[in-house]
C-alpha cells in the first residue's frame, strides 16, 4: 500500500485497486490504457506533502526539468549558471513555513522522483494553479505524474470552495502539453511566457505558454 497526501484531514492509504478506481474518478483519464507494469511500479513509491527540509532536493529536481525542457525558451546562460540557486531561494522561501493557501506534493523512490505544488484560490475565473509538476528524468511512464495530478484534483476537493484548476505550459514543451490533454485538460489561452524572477534576460526571444484548464466539475467524484 501506498500512503498519499491529505491536505486537511489526517494521511490515509489507498492500494492498488483503490487508487485506480480514484483517479477514474476524479480525473478523465483512460485508466485501462496505462499498462499493468506502470501501476505496480506506483506500488514502491511514497507520497508526502513538503516541508522546510526538502527545499534542495526539489529545487535540484525542478533545476533539471528546466535544463531538459525549457532550453530554448530560457537562456543558455540562466540554465547553465545561476538556476539551481533561483530554484533553492524560491524553495527555500515557499516552504518556510506552512502555508494553507498552497500544497506541495512529493513523490519519493528512495529519492525524490515528482512533485506537483499547487496554488488554491489562484484566479477567481479558473481556480487553482497548478504552478508546477515535474518528474525526474528516468522515471517518466511509471504513473508518477498520473498520481500526482490525481492527488493535486483530491486536494481541491478537500478545499471548503471548490474550484476547477489550471497551469501555464511552455509552447515549446510538446510532451507536456500531449500529457495534459490525455488528462481532460483543454487549451483555452496563448499568452507571453513570463522570466524566471522577472528577469528579462532569462529568457530566448519570445517564447509563449498555453492555458490548460479543468472544470471544476470535472474534478467531482463521479
């Protein structure tokens, strides 16, 4: 059994059979299509919500994900250089002290393999943001990141108002755009990418982002 984040109310276990039948539930995803092979591997894996303590092994995991993903749309120079400390200050400042306004989701295999951070009440048309879900490189197609959309949809639910859910993904990035439309997210806006930090020169060009959006309704236990 596995043991999975409760935002409000005290950590629970699901098996197997249970987590499968949730994520059916609160997530439009073909379940019967992931293969047998990746749901076991959930099997070894633990989530947790963060705390203070994993501020470096996330900003190490999301330093990463951007040198892999967003190069093109990010310089050379910010991906190369200084990203790993902008992620560890920014870590470092989010998980200083507990917040219920945000949720941060860790999926561990003996080390940090996936985390999803999400802001509630974000914007008053779409929701809550899902402002970040990365999964290590290596440890794609294992359901990791399944799981975590599906405990970030739990976690709304949870919310005293619920609300529907959205994020932001780079243009470029492709194989995360395949993944959120798998998931029942749609494309609903085009807009410029902002800087890391708000600093120009982090960026190449004009890269773009898309809005991906889940009603709230979608998220409702069927």
């Amino acid at each position: 059994m596995n043991e999975v984040a409760k935002t409000n109310r005290s950590w629970t276990r699901l098996d197997e059979s249970d987590s499968r039948s949730f994520m059916a539930r609160v997530m439009p995803i073909n379940i019967g299509a992931m293969r047998e092979a990746s749901m076991a591997t959930l099997e070894q894996l633990h989530f947790r919500l963060a705390g203070a303590a994993d501020a470096e092994a996330i900003a190490n995991l999301h330093a990463d994900s951007w040198r892999r993903h967003y190069r093109g749309a990010y310089s050379d120079a910010f991906l190369d250089g200084d990203v790993f400390a902008d992620r560890l200050a920014f870590w470092t400042d989010r998980l200083r002290e507990p917040d219920r306004r945000r949720c941060t989701i860790l999926a561990e295999d003996g080390s940090l393999v996936g985390f999803a951070n999400t802001v509630f009440d974000d914007d008053p048309r779409w929701g809550a943001l899902l402002d970040n879900l990365h999964v290590a490189d290596g440890h794609h197609r294992r359901g990791i990141g399944s799981r975590l959309l599906a405990l970030t949809a739990e976690a709304i639910l949870e919310r005293p108002h619920r609300t529907g859910l959205y994020l932001w993904a780079l243009e470029q990035n492709v194989d995360a755009q395949a993944f959120y439309r798998a998931h029942g997210g749609r494309c609903v806006e085009r807009a410029p990418a902002a800087p890391p930090g708000g600093i120009a020169s982090r960026l190449t060009g004009s890269p773009t982002k898309l809005r991906y959006v889940w009603a709230a309704e979608l998220l409702e236990p069927r």
